[in-house]
C-alpha cells in the first residue's frame, strides 16, 4: 500500500527562533542593499530591471529617511520603558517599496533600547516562515513578528503597512480594483509627508506594557 507523504508542519515559533538565528542585523542589510544598488543588481530569485530599479531607489531612500527619522520624547519615554526581552524579526526584499520607509523606524525603536533586538531575513529565502503569517492570504512585505524571547512567545505582528496607507491601498482597491503606479508614488509621497510617524505610532502600541 502506498502511503502519500505528509508535509511536515513546522512549528511557527521554530521557524521564528530559526529566523533570528539567520537573520542579519540592521546595519549588514543596509550594506548589502547599497551593495546590490551599486552592481546593478537585487535581492530575490529574479533579477528584473524593475526590481533592480527599486532596489536603487530604495537604497537612496533608507539613507534619507535612517537620518531624518524624529522620535518624541514621549515615544523614547515608551521604548525605553520595555523590560521584556524583544526581538523584531522582519521579512523582507531589496526592491520593496513599503519596506524602505518602515525598516529604519523599526530600527530607531531597538536602538533606543538595548532589550530590543532587529533582525531582518529575505523573504523568498525562508518562505515556510512567510507563509505562517499571510495577509489575506498573500506574503506581503514587510512582515514584522515580535517574539518575547522569556515567555518564547509571539507578542505582535505588523505590515505591510501602516494603518493610514493601509486605509488609503483598501479604499483605492475598493473603488478601482487594483492599485495603479499612479497611486503607488502619491503613496510614496504620503509616506515622505509622514515621515515615519504612522508606523511607529503602530509599533508603540504592540510594545508589552510593564
């Protein structure tokens, strides 16, 4: 009798530990994105022109935004009131245009407080751990998964964008069906008038409470 092979189902938090484990840290993602910008190439399986394209324009736009970031006093007062032991593992590609402006804020959050850690994996490298956590059913990124590292447990999810432009992409589906490149740079430039703030305020409110 033939017995058909089951998949394995891995565990969601095995494959987060395992994440981490390969994840870079903020600074090394940094270089190998300005690195891939200045060979003409981009992370992923398929090296388009569009996707290298976005990978350049990426790149310039994490320099901008890494140094123009602004975090309130009150916000700083918040991180740095978090005690548990975090880790903010983050998919994501070179060429993703809501990733740019959200992974630096990410950052600035765990360099406020050394309980914070950052890790970010490629999406198409460690598709078993994307696919444990879709968005209606589709891997988009960014995707960010906070563990408590005592309490081995995940704590929040986040992406791939912030509430507000998560508003704005359902309403523009809603009435056209589909997102144009036309409303994909007036999103980029509510994301520069945002300069950041919409994602943290979302991050801020999945911090654990002490």
């Amino acid at each position: 009798m033939e017995v058909a092979e089951a998949k394995i189902q891995r565990n969601p938090l095995e494959l987060i530990r395992e994440g981490i484990s390969k994840g870079m840290e903020y600074g090394d993602y940094r270089s190998m994105v300005e690195q891939l910008a200045k060979n003409g190439q981009t992370t992923g399986p398929e090296q388009l022109e569009s996707l290298i394209n976005y990978t350049e324009l990426n790149d310039r736009r994490m320099k901008r935004w890494d140094k123009t970031i602004k975090i309130s006093e009150e916000a700083q007062q918040r991180i740095e009131e978090v005690k548990s032991k975090l880790v903010f593992l983050v998919l994501s590609e070179s060429w993703c245009g809501d990733a740019a402006p959200s992974l630096p804020v990410m950052n600035k959050i765990a360099e406020l407080n050394p309980n914070i850690e950052f890790k970010v994996v490629l999406r198409d490298e460690h598709l078993d751990l994307m696919n444990q956590f879709l968005t209606n059913g589709s891997q988009s990124i960014p995707k960010l998964v906070i563990l408590d590292k005592d309490a081995d447990a995940i704590v929040g999810e986040w992406g791939p964008r912030p509430s507000i432009a998560t508003q704005m992409v359902e309403d523009f589906k809603k009435e056209h069906g589909s997102l144009t490149s036309e409303f994909k740079q007036d999103l980029q430039v509510w994301y520069n008038k945002d300069k950041g703030q919409n994602t943290l305020s979302d991050l801020l409110e999945l911090l654990p409470l002490e």
